[in-house]
C-alpha cells in the first residue's frame, strides 16, 4: 500500500513537470489549472480561467484538459463553458480502457475545444466551465485545465 500511494506522488510530480516544460514552448500563449475539490467537483463549482489575448492576426487553437483518476465513474464527461457552449467528449473507450495520458492513477485527457479560432480584439477573455453531469458531485475529477496555443504549432 505504501508502494503504491509512493507511485502515485511520483507519478503526480512527474505528469506536473512534464505540463510545466510544456507550459515553456514560445507558441503557448496561456496554460493554466484549476484543482478540483477531492470531496467532488459540485454543479455549483466553476473553473475559471482568465487570460489575455494580445495578437489578433493568427488563430488558436483551444484545449480543454481534465485529469482523474479511476474513481470517475463514467465512460464520458459533459462540460457547460461560458453558460453557451455544450462540449461533450470521452474520457474512456468502450471497454471501460481510460484514454489520454497517464502516470501512476493520474489519467489526463486533452480535447480540443476550439481549433483555428479567432479573437476579434485585443484584451482580457475568460472562460467559466462546470460540469453538465447528472450526478451533483463527481468523483474522481483531479483538476481541469485551458491551454491556448497559435494555431498550427506544436
């Protein structure tokens, strides 16, 4: 047991610099992550990114990042963004197998959420996300991330 919780701190240290370096890369224009309460994340709960946009001549692209862990208990995940945006996407396969990266019980999930987007103006933007699950509180949600980067860099 003690084997195990030790795997899942190096684990969570691990996938964390790894999102650290990539956080570094010059076509990243904002990354960030809210954590998630470990009681659930609530229908009342909101992640909040706020974020400056300065170039108006590229695009972006958007991506939405959940982790979690095996305690989630569903194949998908229902998100409400900015009270207009429905997004809907899968965390798991058919066979129940968890999708994306992992390290120790830390699963995280990329979804693009907007692709060669464009602001209109410079300045301030945020994003407001909650769940759009059934259940009041879900389990198993770690943290919820944004990251926006120029369109068509890696």
């Amino acid at each position: 047991m003690k084997d195990e919780a030790m795997n899942g701190k190096i684990g969570n240290i691990l996938l964390g610099l790894a999102c650290v370096l990539c956080a570094c890369s010059s076509d990243k224009v904002y990354t960030a992550f809210q954590p998630i309460d470990e009681n659930g994340w609530t229908k009342h709960d909101t992640a909040v990114f706020d974020f400056t946009i300065a170039d108006t001549t590229c695009t972006y692209d958007i991506y939405l990042y959940v982790r979690h862990t095996d305690a989630y208990s569903y194949q998908n995940m229902w998100l409400f963004i900015n009270d207009n945006d429905t997004m809907e996407f899968y965390l798991a396969d058919r066979r129940g197998r968890w999708l994306g990266n992992h390290a120790g019980r830390l699963y995280e999930m990329p979804v693009i959420f907007f692709e060669d987007y464009s602001f209109e103006k410079a300045g301030n933007y945020s994003f407001r996300i909650v769940h759009g699950m059934r259940d009041t509180a879900l389990e198993g949600v770690h943290d919820i991330g944004l990251t926006i980067q120029k369109h068509g860099e890696e």
